[in-house]
C-alpha cells in the first residue's frame, strides 16, 4: 500500500530562485525564509522508500544535505537519509565490520553521540553564562527576567 510522508529537506546552502522554481517543477514544496529548509510530501511504500525516491527526483537539482520524516515511525524513530562522500562511506563501513555490525547502526550511533555532545555542550555553555549572570545580578532577578523574556517570547493562550 502506498502512504505519503511528510519530509524535511535540509539543504547545504540557501537555494536559488531558479533552483526552487525547478524543484517546484518536480514536487510541490514549502520554504523557510532563509530558503534552508524545505517542506514536502512524498508518496511511498515505506518511509525509507519516500525519502529514496524524492532524493532521486531532486538531488540533480537542489543542493541537498539531509533528507528526513518529520513524523517518528511505528519505532519512535525518525528516518535519515544522507549521502556520505566515498571516503565517509569507507571508514564506516570498515568500522562496521570490524565491529560485526551494519553500517547503518554504526552510522547512526555516529550521529546520536554528535547530538548527544552538540546538546552536552549548548548545555555547558548556557551553564557559564547563567553563572557570569549571577555574579552580577540575584537569581532572583535572573529568573524573573528570563520569565518576563519567555512570556513575551510565546504569549499565553
């Protein structure tokens, strides 16, 4: 049974007018304001299939970096699709087979300790700067104007 599904297109570079315009040719999209970041739904058997397909229908045309389902699937997790250069594609594999592993697991655990150190590190980071704030100011200074910040950031329903 063929199911559509959404998909985020992350691309390397903003796209050019005429890049979109030509990709708009191929499937209907939604852009970010920056021309980043793209929205589209894709026909398909299965998830991994969808995203094969339109990265086959656009790779010749947008520059893209990653392709993936917005929505988690039946395990929870959200597909990805990248193209690694040949000499990426080595190295994993080459580590996936010494560790008696698919290359697709070994990649994958690849991206969630890089996401793991990225969130590790904006934590560490807003952690010193939470602390250069409280040698100036009382935490209950810094906590009321991070408050009065967020409610004017997102109003209340």
């Amino acid at each position: 049974m063929t199911r559509h599904y959404a998909v985020e297109i992350v691309l390397t570079r903003p796209a050019t007018a005429r890049e979109l315009q030509q990709a708009r040719h191929r499937v209907t999209l939604a852009a970010n304001a920056q021309r980043t970041r793209l929205m589209t739904v894709q026909s398909g058997k299965s998830p991994a299939r969808a995203l094969h397909r339109l990265r086959h229908r656009l790779d010749t045309v947008l520059p893209i970096d990653v392709l993936t389902t917005n929505y988690p699937g039946r395990h929870g997790h959200v597909l990805v699709n990248v193209v690694l250069s040949h000499s990426a594609d080595t190295q994993i594999r080459r580590e996936a087979a010494a560790r008696g592993r698919r290359a697709g697991d070994v990649l994958a655990d690849r991206i969630t300790a890089g996401l793991a150190r990225r969130q590790h590190q904006r934590r560490h980071r807003l952690e010193q700067q939470l602390q250069l704030l409280l040698t100036h100011h009382t935490p209950e200074e810094v906590l009321a104007c991070a408050a009065d910040r967020l409610l004017q950031a997102r109003p209340p329903r």
